[in-house]
C-alpha cells in the first residue's frame, strides 16, 4: 500500500518514512518547498520509485492536501509546529488545527482509496506535565490546557500552549471523523506518545537547530546546558523515535487499532537517567548530578500502557540503547 506522510522532513516524519519503506510500504513525503526534498530524496534513495515527495507549500490553504491524497491506501498526518518559543498560542493552534481539518477535507474528497488516518497526537493532548501525582489513560482530554489558556492567553506557560494546540488538532481530528464516518470507507487512530527522543535521519546541520526535544535532550546530556538539580528533578516520560517509527507500521496493520487512540510510552524518565549512561559510554562528557538515585526519583505522570502493549505490540527500546545510538549518529556528525 501506499501511505502518504505529512511533515516528511521532520525528526518523527523522517523515521516514520524510513520504517515504512522498509517493511514494504511506497511513501509519499509532504514537504513545504523542494528544498527541503533533496535531504530525503538522497537518503531514501535505494528504495527507488517507493518513495516520493509531495511539495505542499501552505497546509492552511484549503485544498491543499487534493493532490497529495490521491491514490493513498493511508496518510499519517505529522506536520505541527512543536515550538516552545512563541507567544501568542494561535501561532500554534493555527496549523495545528487548520493543517488537520485541511488534510482530512481533502482525504474526504479525493482519497476514494483510503483505509486509514493516522493522527500524530501527543499525550499532550491528554494532561499537561506537573508536580503532580497522576494516572493518565486514552480515555483523559487535556482539559486543564484549554483552562490554563482561557485564563492566561498569551501568559500561559510554553508547554501549556503547545499541550492546548495538540489537544484541540486531536480533538478536531475526532471530531471531523465522527461527523463523516458514514460516507468514507477509511477509519482513524491516533498515536500519542510524550517526549519521543533518538538518532536524527532528518536534514539538520547543528545541534541548535534539531527539534525541540532533540535540542532539549542534547543540551541536557551534551551541553550541559542544564543545572544539576534539574536534572535529578525534570522529565516526564519518552519514547525512542524509531519505536515511534514501528509504532505507526503497526497502528496500519493492526485492524483492531481501529477508532483508537494509544499512548505510546517507553516509560518515566528524569533527564539524568540519560547523563549518566552518556557519560559511562563517554567519560569526556559531563556526570550531571552525581547524587542521583534513580530509585528515589518521584514520577509524578503515570501513563497507562495497556491497550497500547495488547494491541501494537512494540519492543521498546531501552534507556541505554537510545543514548549509545543517539551519541554515536551525534559523533558522526561531530558535534562532540
Ligand atoms: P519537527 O519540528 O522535527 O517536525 C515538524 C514537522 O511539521 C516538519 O516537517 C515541519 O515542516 C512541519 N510543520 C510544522 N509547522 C508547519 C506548518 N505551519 N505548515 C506545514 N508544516 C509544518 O518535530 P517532530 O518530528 O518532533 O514533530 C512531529 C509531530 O510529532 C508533531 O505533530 C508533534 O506535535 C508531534 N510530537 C512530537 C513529540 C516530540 O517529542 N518530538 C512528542 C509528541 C508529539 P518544516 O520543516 O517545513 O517546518
């Protein structure tokens, strides 16, 4: 089948590219502009006509997905902005909300061969991270993002803003599916997963340009960036980008996936976890918080897994593994 993915240049859009080329898959990549083709067109080279680009200049302007959509078996949506720097919360909202409503207008009416839409959400979408204890479930909405706004607007705080679009682009996505269910002969599943960390396949030329929880992962473990007790203290909870990757493979595969939305976490994280095994691998690097201790680390988001391990099964890859990998693909583009 093919399967059209939106964002294709991106951190996630790029992996998700490759892992659905290699278990068989032809992939059409959405891009806003033929520059940011070449990068993909070269590394995706060996899988021959497999893989192509569809240039999508603006996915706010209606219609702009109609061409991209024909003859796909399913489409991934991914392309979102995930920018923490911003201060009016409609630069965010925005394409994240009117980006979905355009693919999924133009999947309505020019995609008769559709089986499956696939939404890149985020358990954004389902609670905004605090210091506080709690269990969080496919069946929460992140009702605290939409309150946090309605009361600070543009002084809310970055994730709160970024949490809101996620919520309101999952929730539009829902939304515009229940409402024309009858008439389509494709169904939905949305994907959810918190930090998602990892090697870079995408086009990025140095450190400070990667994505924001790339930039945010190599300043805690290569930059040293952040301070010691924040380290011991802050993170939520993560996921390897090339599980994330399978995690769509599957959620394609996988009829029973069907209507679903499915947190996909490997589990809690404190961004020393990640220090120290990056400094055992490479002593050169810094040791962080030497007085961590993992097994005192208080985690305060529990996210529930289960209907994501009966139905997409993925063998998550484990803290060690992300790092070692991570640190090599970033040695091999010298950045440290
Ligand atoms: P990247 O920034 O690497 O990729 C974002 C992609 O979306 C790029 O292809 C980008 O295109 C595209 N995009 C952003 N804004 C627009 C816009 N206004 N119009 C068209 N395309 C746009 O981020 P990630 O790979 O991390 O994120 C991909 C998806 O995964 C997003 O939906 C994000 O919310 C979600 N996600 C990410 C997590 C993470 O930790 N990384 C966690 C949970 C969810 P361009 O390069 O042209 O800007």
């Amino acid at each position: 089948g093919k399967v059209l993915v939106t964002g294709a240049n991106g951190f996630i859009g790029a992996w998700t590219c490759k892992t659905l080329l290699e278990r068989g898959f032809s992939v059409r990549g959405t891009v806003r502009n033929e520059s940011k083709a070449t990068h993909l067109r070269k590394t995706f080279a060996s899988f021959g006509d497999k893989f192509e680009i569809a240039v999508v200049e603006d996915m706010l302007e209606e219609g702009a997905f109609d061409s991209a959509v024909q003859g796909v078996d399913a489409i991934v949506h991914g392309a979102s902005p995930f920018d923490l720097a911003v201060d009016d919360p409609a630069e965010l909202i925005d394409p994240a909300v009117k980006g979905t409503t355009t693919v999924l207008t133009s999947a309505l009416k020019h995609a008769p061969t559709l089986r499956r839409f696939i939404v890149t959400s985020s358990t954004g979408a389902m609670n905004t991270p605090s210091a506080e204890m709690v269990t969080v479930s496919e069946a929460d909405w992140n009702e605290g993002a939409i309150a946090e706004i309605n009361e600070k607007g543009a002084e809310a705080s970055p994730l709160g803003k970024y949490c809101l679009s996620k919520t309101l682009a999952e929730r539009t996505a829902w939304d515009f599916y229940n409402k024309h269910k009858g008439e389509v002969g494709w169904d939905m599943v949305s994907l959810n997963p918190p930090y998602v960390f990892g090697p870079v396949l995408h086009e990025v030329d140095k450190p400070e340009k990667l994505n924001t929880s790339m930039v945010w992962w190599y300043g805690a473990v290569v930059g040293g960036s952040i301070d010691n007790e924040s380290l011991a203290n802050v993170g939520v909870a993560w996921v390897d980008v090339r599980d994330m990757a399978e995690a769509y493979t599957l959620a394609l595969t996988t009829p029973e996936a069907s209507g679903e939305r499915f947190i996909i976490s490997a589990g809690p994280f404190k961004l020393q976890d990640f220090v120290s095994i990056a400094h055992r691998l490479h002593p050169q690097l810094h040791a962080g918080n030497t007085e961590y201790n993992p097994a005192k680390a208080v985690h305060y988001t529990n996210y529930v897994t289960d209907k994501q391990r009966k139905l997409l099964p993925i063998k998550y890859r484990t803290i060690e593994e992300l790092t070692g990998d991570t640190l090599e693909n970033f040695q091999a583009r010298g950045w440290f």
